[in-house]
C-alpha cells in the first residue's frame, strides 16, 4: 500500500514538472520580476506622452511663429499706433486720434485713389483671368503640336522684371516714334504721325495702365488655370456633346464649375497684387498726369518718404491692409461655398 502510494506520489511530482515546463512560467503580458501586472500603461503615463507630444509640435512651430510675430505683426501694430498720430517721422508725435482714417474718405486725393485702385482691379485680376480662362478651354479643344511653345509664349512676362516691363510700354505708348502704337496706326493710316499720349493722357492714361497690367497678369492667370483644365476628365466634355451641347455650353456647364476652386486662385492672387500695385505705375505715370493713376501704394510712399506724413501713410496702410484681408476671406469664402 505504501509503495502505491509512493508511485502515485511520484507521479504526480512528474506530471507537475512537465506541466511547469510547458506554460508553467510567467504569463505573458507581465513584466519579469513584476507578477501579476499586464495590460495597458497607466494613465498618468499616456497624459504625460500626450503632453510631451504636444510640447514638440509647439517647439516645432516656434521659429515660424517667431518670424511671422517680427516681421509682420509688430510692424502692423506699429503701423496701427503711428496711424493714430500726426508724426513727421523725425519730432515728437501728435496723437489725433481717427482723423487720418477719417482723412481717406475726405481727402479727394486718397478717395481719387481708390477709385482708381477699383478700376484697375478690373485690369489686373478680371479681365487676364477670364482671357486666360478662354485661352487653356481653347488649347484643350485643340490637340495640335506646338502647344509647348504657346504656353511659355503666354507665361513670358512673368519672367521679365515689372520695371523693364514698364519702360518698353513706356516707349510703346510714346505719342511717335518707330515701333510706336501711334507709328503704327499711322502707317496703317489711322491717325497722325504725332498722336495721343496714352500715358500722359488725363482721359487715357488709367486704362493705359490697366492695359499694361492685363498684359502682364494674363501670363500667371495662364499658368493657374492650366492644370485645373487638364484634370478634368475628356469624357465629360465627349457626354456633353453626345447630348447636343456647344462649345459654349460646355464653357459654361464644366469647364467654369469643374475651374472654380482655380480661379479664385488665381482671381485672388491678382487681386491682392493689384491692391499693393506700386512698381509699374511709379515707373510708367509716377501717379500723373496730375493724380490721373494715384493708387493707394503710391500714396503710401509720398506720404511717407516725400511728404514726412507717416500717420496718414500708415492710416492708408492699415486700411488696404483690411481691404486685403475681406476680399482674400471673400472670394475664398464664395469660392467654397459654390466649389464642387
């Protein structure tokens, strides 16, 4: 009996042995040395990583911040404060309070240039966005060889500096000449040898200008609209014209809508342009005959590097600046509105 048990006994002791050596050990999940803990780390744990997580994106974000906050904020917070004052630039400033702003309106000078600036939005943004709209439909309906060159004739005067730009239009413009606008009208026998002086002109001058600038921004209108028509796919316009549509039906029915978010782009960027539009006049008109193509960035400068009036150049500032911020935040937000 004894020894039955002893056997029962050591049988026993082996089956435990083997158990132990086929999963006896620590269970998984649990750190050695440490039994009994397993699953997730401790909250306390997933805060702090969120934290420090959090800590390196601001880190990362610090030098833009930084660089945004000196370059343009303090500078327009300065411009806010010398907008509130009468200073020469030099002396003690005179606070006096909302009359440079008050001056916009009341001044015919500072109102004559933003009427003008209204006008020549015309010419800087609408008119080169619906020609270079007009301009890739057109080269998407014809697949010819040679478009290549066609495309970088278009985009040509971006690359030309806007002073050199201005003194060719300049010499174009003149009231004679060979290689003249008015030679070559009297060649044609449309008009004396000696003819207007499109940018000397009180009647001419502003839309001689805003020709120049048509010409000048059709080229990156171009370039914005181009690949927004080439994603469109062809089998929309073969549909459409299975169904019976023309050319402009499609103009109007896909490539306008399927274009929208592109030409606010583009609508946007000439906009703000010709809002801060300085180098070209200064050059072509300098803002004459007489105040005939004053726009505010003109103003701007002879306020405050000619005439020492830096709070009424600075209250000018400020007030193109918010007039740059509602029509970005406008366009974009009727572009979105009506994107498809």
């Amino acid at each position: 009996m004894a020894a039955q048990k002893t056997a029962v006994a050591s049988t026993g002791s082996a089956a435990a042995t083997a158990k132990a050596g086929r999963g006896g050990g620590p269970r998984r999940g649990t750190r050695p040395g440490r039994p009994g803990r397993s699953g997730p780390p401790p909250a306390l744990t997933v805060a702090g990583r969120k934290r420090r997580d959090w800590l390196t994106g601001y880190l990362f974000l610090a030098p833009a911040v930084i660089f945004i906050a000196a370059l343009i904020l303090f500078p327009l917070v300065k411009a806010a404060q010398y907008s509130m004052q009468q200073w020469d630039g030099i002396g003690i400033a005179k606070w006096v309070g909302f009359s440079n702003y008050t001056q916009i309106v009341t001044d015919p000078v500072e109102r004559g240039s933003l009427v003008n600036l209204g006008i020549l939005l015309i010419f800087y943004s609408l008119i080169p966005t619906a020609l270079a709209l007009v301009t890739v439909n057109l080269m998407r309906r014809s697949q010819q060889r040679g478009m290549g060159f066609f495309r970088v004739i278009y985009f040509l005067p971006q690359t030309i500096v806007t002073v050199v730009v201005a003194i060719v239009w300049t010499w174009i413009m003149a009231p004679s000449g060979t290689g003249t606008i008015n030679g070559l009208l009297h060649t044609v026998g449309l008009g004396p040898a000696t003819g207007t002086a499109w940018l000397g002109n009180f009647n001419t001058a502003l839309f001689a200008v805003g020709f120049i600038a048509a010409w000048l921004d059709f080229g990156l209108c171009f370039v914005l609209l181009l690949p927004g028509i080439q994603r469109i796919a062809p089998e929309l316009y073969e549909a459409a014209r299975v169904d019976g549509a023309g050319l402009i039906r499609e103009f109007f029915s896909i490539t306008v809508p399927m274009l929208r978010r592109d030409i606010g782009a583009a609508i946007t960027i000439t906009a703000v342009g010709a809002l801060q539009s300085f180098t070209l006049i200064y050059q072509a008109t300098n803002g004459g005959p007489g105040y005939a193509t004053m726009v505010p960035g003109l103003l701007v400068y002879r306020d405050a590097f000619q005439l020492g009036a830096v709070g009424s150049a600075s209250a000018l500032g400020i007030a193109m600046a918010v007039i740059i911020f509602a029509i970005t935040f406008g366009i974009r937000a009727l572009i979105e509105r009506n994107a498809v």
